[in-house]
C-alpha cells in the first residue's frame, strides 16, 4: 500500500474532501464519499463508478485508465463480472486510517 498510485488515491480523495465538505465532520464525509464512488450503492466500487467520481470532482485528468487499473490490480479484493472490484467494506478499513476519519 506504497505504491505511488496508491498515494495518487489518497491525494485525490483529500482533494475532494477539501474542496467539497471542508465543513463536515470526518466521519460523515466518509459516509458522504462512499456514497458518491459507489454510486449504485452495491457495496463494491468498479473502475467504472471510480472514473466517473474523478470526472464529476474535475481530477480526471490526475489519473490515466491504466494507473487506475493498476490500483484496481492491487487492492482490488473481489470480482464482479469478471471485473476486479473493491468492496467498500475493505477501503472502510484500509483507508479510515490515511484519512483520520475514524
Ligand atoms: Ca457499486
């Protein structure tokens, strides 16, 4: 959980926070993110929903198809269709400590 991708992530969503919910509680922005990446609220984040969060907070840009499928590769922790996904239990765990949210 070094990677530079990885730490691309962790910009990105420190990013959004700042610019979006300054405001809010740690713990409620949390909530508030997972809501917007797992847009379908199925308790897994594809590429697909991943990419569209980077486009709606205008960082799409910071974050080429392959770095994303790069990350997708490493902390991916399930499959659905085929696809690698990231279960929104396991980046409540994994990320809760980079943000200092919990
Ligand atoms: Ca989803």
């Amino acid at each position: 959980m070094t990677s530079r991708v990885h730490d691309v992530w962790i910009s990105n969503t420190e990013e959004y926070k700042k610019n979006n919910f300054n405001q809010a509680m740690p713990s409620r922005f949390f909530k508030m993110m997972i809501k917007a990446v797992d847009s379908n609220d199925d308790g897994v984040i594809t590429m697909d929903e991943y990419q569209t969060l980077l486009k709606n907070i205008g960082a799409s840009d910071q974050m080429s198809a392959e770095e994303l499928k790069e990350i997708f590769d490493e902390i991916g922790d399930s499959e659905l269709n085929g696809e690698r996904v990231i279960s929104v239990k396991s980046v409540e765990e994994r990320w809760s400590k980079y943000l200092h949210v919990m």
